[in-house]
C-alpha cells in the first residue's frame, strides 16, 4: 500500500509516468496501478520535477535586515528545500536551527563566516567578527544543517578589509571538511579578479550576472579571464537574483557565449518577494526560460545541480530510494512582464506557475494551485 500515488505526471521531458511514495521515499516510477491511500490524477496535463531548491534564500525571521518565514519562500511557492546563505553566523545560527524544525519547508543554512552573522550591512568590516573556533563549534554542533559557508565579499560588507575576509574563509572551510563556500560578489574593493584567484572546485560566486562594474563581463562583453579560469577549475556559478543582483543584459550576453548558471537561486526575503523583482523561485526560473534556456536546463538548475553543489544525497532526483520531494507545475501561456534588478523590463508569452509541493510525502497546495483546483493534495 503506497501513501501517495501521482498518475499521469508529465515529466520535463514530456514522457508521462506515475510516481508511488511511501514513508517519504520515492518508491516506484512508471505504470504503476498498486492500491494508496491516496491517488491523485494529473492527467498528464501538469509536469512534474524533483522539488525544487533555492540555493540562496533570507530566511532566518529574527533577522533584523533580511528576513522571511521559511515556508513563505518554500513550499508556499511550489519550493520544497531552501538554503538560507548566510543570514546567520555561529552566534544565532541554534535559534534559526530550532525555528526551521517547525517548518514544513526542508531548511538548511550557509553559515555566515562573521559570527554575528547578518545583523548589519557591514558584518565583515570588523575581523574580530570572523572567529573561526566559533565557526567550528557551531558546524559541529549542526553537521546535517550546516551545508556550507558563506562570505558576502562587497566593499560595503569588508569595508577597509580587502580580499582578507576570504582568506580567512578559506582557512574555515579548510580546516572543517571543506564544506562547500558561496562568495557574494558585488561592488569592489576587493576585485573579482581578486576573489577568483582564491576559489577553488565547488566554490559558488553567487549573484553571477549582477550589472555592477565589478561583474564577470568585461567592458567589451567578453568573459573575464579570470572567471574562465576560475570556472575551467570547477568554480559554480549561481544567480542570486536579489534586489539589486540580476542584470537582463549580463544574462543574456554570458548565455550567448555559452556561461550558463550552474544554479538558479533567487535571493528572496519578504520585501523583495512582495515588492519584486524577485517575487518567488518560479519568476527568476521564468526570466531564464525567456532568454533563451529550456525547461530541462531551467528545472536541472533548481533540481539536481542545486543538490550536487551542497552535497545532498538524496534530493535533486526522481529516482526510487530519492526524498519524496516533488514540485507541481504548469507552463502557462500568457502575457507576462518580467523585471530584472536594474528595472529593465522583458516581455514574455511564457510563465512557469508552480502548483503544489510534496516535502517527505506531504502535500502542500501554492495560492496558484489552490486557486486552479485541477488537483487536491
């Protein structure tokens, strides 16, 4: 007896198969007609993915800049897994451990290397804030929330400090298993250039197509040299939309020459999922389907790329043995005005609405799903 049974769910490759779930496991995939507690028809009419997961997620509500409710940004909006990047360091990171034990969304962190983590725009400008015993006490007392590290290397956030904050990153993911590290790049001091000198294989440069002088293009539209290099390494690059992180033009120049993101993350905390220009997973996933990438791409962005670069085992697939973490959607076609971060304006014909998440088994309907009432989960 399974608990869950999806019939007729289109794959993104557009074959159709039925998927069975019990004990929060996928179970079985293809034509599968054993008894549930619960069949629900999809009639081929809705895709079906791995569930997605944002990579880059403010999620932590005692934050006093950036800040969310976990599942306001997960399951509410088709997102089963988010990684908050950074909002908490070694000192708060235990409250926002035992906040995210009541969610339905899967929640893990990247520890913030300032120990203070975000409670102001500066929390590297001051290196006593970097306390790498502190770092290590708190990886070791949450190894399975813990997934990585994260060090925002922007002039506003080193201050006078340079490119020093990283190396001490550096030292930290070094000497704890070599977690995966996600470097924030934005305004210099320190220059990129600078940043990609020290990354090496599984490091993240999020915010990858940012507008801002200090970008991976060069004035004239080529790759930097050094993010060629630093990616023939094995650096990752992940979007970060964010509020003032995504530029339509970078995007569209970086795609055409072939840099397309490892990952597609969105950056989102209450304001910007209200006010936009993020909104949710599914607009940033939307903006790349207009430029020019396919719903597979797209979808491997939030699935298994996203699981493989923080080293979740068992997320990022529809395979049997894999979490029952599944995302429900729909492709509509109908206008649509897309925005990125420099208020440039793109016109689609093409949106991607999410319409449930199943988190471990359970079903968790999105405002859009809801509203269709083409299933009930």
């Amino acid at each position: 007896m399974f608990d869950l049974l999806l019939k007729g769910a289109r794959l993104v490759d557009d074959t159709v198969t039925d998927i069975a779930i019990k004990d929060g496991k996928i179970v079985a995939l293809g034509d599968i007609n054993g008894e549930a507690t619960k069949v629900v028809s999809l009639g081929g009419e809705h895709y079906v993915s791995a569930g997605w997961i944002d990579l880059h997620v403010h999620c932590y509500p005692k934050s006093p800049i950036y800040n969310d409710e976990p599942d306001s940004v997960g399951v509410a909006t088709g997102v089963t897994t988010v990684i908050d990047a950074g909002s908490t360091g070694a000192d708060d990171v235990d409250t926002f451990y035992d906040i995210t034990r009541k969610c339905g969304t899967d929640v893990y962190a990247l520890l913030n290397i300032s120990r203070v983590g975000l409670i102001a725009q500066n929390e590297l400008a001051n290196m006593a804030n970097i306390d790498a015993e502190a770092a290590a006490s708190a990886i070791k007392r949450h190894p399975d929330f813990i997934v990585g590290l994260k060090a925002r290397m922007s002039s506003s956030v080193v201050g006078e400090n340079g490119i020093t904050p990283l190396e001490k990153a550096k030292e930290i993911q070094k000497a704890n298993g070599d977690l995966p590290l996600m470097v924030h790049i934005g305004n210099n001091p320190p220059n990129l250039d600078e940043i990609t000198e020290l990354l090496t294989s599984g490091d993240i440069i999020t915010h990858c197509y940012n507008g801002k002088p200090n970008r991976i293009l060069t004035p004239s539209g080529e790759l930097r040299a050094s993010v060629s290099g630093a990616l023939k390494r094995g650096i990752k690059l992940d979007v970060g939309h964010g509020t003032a992180s995504f530029s339509f033009d970078v995007a569209k120049q970086a795609i055409a020459m072939g840099i397309l993101p490892h990952t597609i993350s969105s950056d989102i905390y209450c304001r910007n999922r209200i006010n936009g220009p993020v909104h949710s997973l599914a607009r940033v996933m939307a903006k790349f389907l207009a430029i020019g990438m396919s719903l597979p791409q797209v979808i491997n962005c939030v699935t298994a790329n996203a699981a493989e670069a923080i080293r979740l085992k068992r997320k990022g697939q529809l395979a049997v043995g894999f979490d029952a973490d599944l995302t429900i959607f729909t492709l509509k076609r109908q206008p649509v005005t897309l925005v990125d971060a420099e208020n440039n304006a793109l016109q689609a014909d093409l949106d991607l609405v999410p319409l449930a998440a199943i988190r471990a088994g359970k079903g968790y309907m999105t405002e859009q799903g809801s509203a269709e009432h083409a299933f009930d989960l």
